[in-house]
C-alpha cells in the first residue's frame, strides 16, 4: 500500500521549505475548517493537519520522505497490461468493418519504416 503524500495534500513540492509548508497549511486550514461554512469539510481538515504535523517535524518529514522514496521504488517495477496487443500493426485492423483495413495497415508499416517499431 502505498503510504500517504502529506506533499500532495498541502499543494506544494517536496522541496518546499517549512515557511512555505507553514503558508499552504494555512491557507487550506481555514478553507476547510469545519467552522468555516460552505467549503468546510471536517475530513479534509483533519487530513491536511495531519500532514502539516508530518511535514513541520523535521525528524517525521525524514522518515516519511524515506517512505515515499521506497514506495516509488517497490511500484516503480509493476507494467500494466498492454492497451493494444501484441504484433503487426496489419492483424489488428484486419477485420475492419468498414473496408480501410488495408489501407490503415499501410499507413502503420510505414509509419514502422520511418520510425522504427511503434507499439
């Protein structure tokens, strides 16, 4: 499981400096305070004040710095699955409904031609 971007629940980059950490807690405090009236959302409050209390320690900002770190590593190795399949461009139009399967085909191996191998 992936662990939590307190980064992405703030808004800023993951080089940010503790004043500008400081600025987006703030700002996104009062927009989603639950006293605040129509934007309020006790949820998002408590989520961006638990990463404001991440981020502000220096000792918790590091270990989740390395838990973000191993995270994209360990999922870093998954591949989807293929949106098209597999082979000549030519097989997978060569049922074409619509008579142009032929001339797609021709257009692809060129395009493999100029370019090199295109899925």
């Amino acid at each position: 499981m992936f662990p939590r971007n307190y980064y992405a629940v703030l808004r800023v980059p993951e080089d940010a400096d503790p004043a500008a950490i400081r600025h987006a807690y703030r700002i996104l405090a009062r927009r989603f305070h639950p006293d605040a009236g129509t934007g309020s959302s006790a949820q998002k409050f408590r989520e961006v004040t638990e990463a404001y209390d991440v981020l502000s320690d220096a000792q918790r900002r590091q270990d989740h710095d390395i838990d973000l770190a191993r995270s994209r590593r360990v999922h870093s190795h998954v591949t989807p699955e293929p949106l098209i399949p597999e082979g000549p461009a030519h097989v997978v139009f060569r049922h074409s409904a619509f008579g142009i399967d032929e001339e797609i085909a021709r257009m692809f191996r060129m395009m493999e031609d100029m370019f090199g191998q295109i899925w």
